[in-house]
C-alpha cells in the first residue's frame, strides 16, 4: 500500500507542478499577491498534492478490484434484471459521490442566485449516469454494436436542442463532461471490463470500454429533458 502512495505522489507531482508554477508566476509577477495569499495557496496546492495521491492510490487498491470483482460475479447469477440494476446503482451512486457534479451543481447555483437548487439537478445527472451505464452493460451481454448506441443518444440530443432552454442546453453539456471524473471513471470502467471478461465471445478491450462515451449522454439528455420540462 505504501509504494502505491508513493507512486501516486510521483505521479501526482509530475502532473500538478507545472500548474502550480504558472499560477505561482502569475500571483507574483502580474497580480502582486500578498506574502500571506502566496503561502495559502501553497499549503492548498500541497494539500491537493497529498490528496489525490491518497485516493489515486485507493483507487488503485479497492475500487477498481471491487468493480471488476462484482462486474463479473454479476452475470454468473444468470439474472439480466440484476445485471441491468446493478449496473445502474452503480452508476447512479458512483456520480452522486463525484466530485465534480458536486462542483457543477454549486457553481450553477451560485451564478442562479439560488434559482436552480443544487439536489434535483445532481439527482437527474445521477439517474442519466446510472440508466446508460445499465443500457451499456446490456448492450456487453446481449451483443448490440456500440455504434447504435451512440446514434439513438446522439439522434435524442439533436431532436432535444431545439425546444431546450440554452441555459440547460449549456449545462447540459457541461454535466456530460463532469461526469467523466476521478471516481466515476473507474468504477464504470472495472464494471464493464468485469462484465465482458466472463461473457464467451466477448473483448474485454473491444466490449469493456466505451461506457464512459455512453455514460455521459445520460446527464446531456437528463438535464435537457429537465429544461424542456421547466420551461
């Protein structure tokens, strides 16, 4: 376990200096921060570093082994109805606990002024995440190509554009982007790499990825459908 902390603090750092570099240049070259701004910014970009390292390294450690563990113990029960809801409480709770849906629904609720109430938003973002992510695992067990997916998704975001608000329609699209992040990931990934791993016939390469893409048209069409809704 401490040599995957290890690791993901090398990692971690590699990725983050360079970041925090710029901003340490633009703090002190262009805004003139103060002495005590400058160091709380440090002690956040250390405290950031030491964070993410912790959960890439129990990412690494718990979830994606759980993910794959119950992807494929899932159709060894011989019932597509667990299969399916387990794949969409998966997905549903996996973008619940994100942190950047998190982000997305505060930041829309401050800019509303309180007009767009940060729960029913995360909600119809979880449930858009969860009914794809099922629709995808489906698609693993019953050999539907991928592409026909992706059309029928796609086909409903053009026929939604023109009776959506541009309010939810910018939204909308920012929410499918959020859910693609540290905890969603790899959870639907283990989930369809597990899946597809116990299936005769099927490509844990060619069929366990590509849930991510489908994952997030679940939040485009659920907060375009709650536009069209409240308008």
């Amino acid at each position: 376990m401490m040599q995957d902390i290890r690791e993901a603090v090398s990692e971690v750092i590699q990725a983050v200096i360079p970041i925090i570099l710029v901003i340490v240049i633009l703090e002190v070259g262009v805004l003139r921060v103060s002495p005590s701004d400058l160091l709380q910014f440090l002690l956040g970009s250390g405290m950031v570093i030491f964070g993410i390292a912790l959960f890439l390294a129990g990412v690494k450690a718990d979830l994606l082994p759980v993910g794959e563990a119950i992807g494929s113990e899932l159709p060894a029960r011989g019932s597509l109805a667990l299969v399916v809801l387990g794949a969409f409480l998966f997905g549903f709770l996996a973008t619940i606990a994100e942190p950047d849906v998190r982000v997305l629904a505060g930041m829309v609720d401050t800019v509303s002024a309180g007009g767009a109430p940060q729960e029913p938003r995360v909600i119809v973002i979880g449930v858009g995440v969860g009914f794809f992510v099922a629709a995808a695992v489906l698609r693993i067990v019953l050999g539907v190509p991928i592409a026909y997916l992706f059309a029928a998704g796609y086909g409903t975001v053009l026929l939604l554009a023109p009776l959506t608000p541009l309010d939810f329609m910018a939204i909308a699209f920012d929410a499918g982007g959020v859910t693609t992040g540290p905890l969603t990931v790899p959870v639907i990934l283990a989930l369809g790499v597990g899946v597809s791993a116990v299936l005769a016939g099927r490509s844990a390469l060619a069929d366990g990825f590509g849930l991510i893409g489908l994952a997030s048209l679940g939040p485009i069409l659920g907060v375009m459908v709650m536009g069209v809704i409240y308008s």
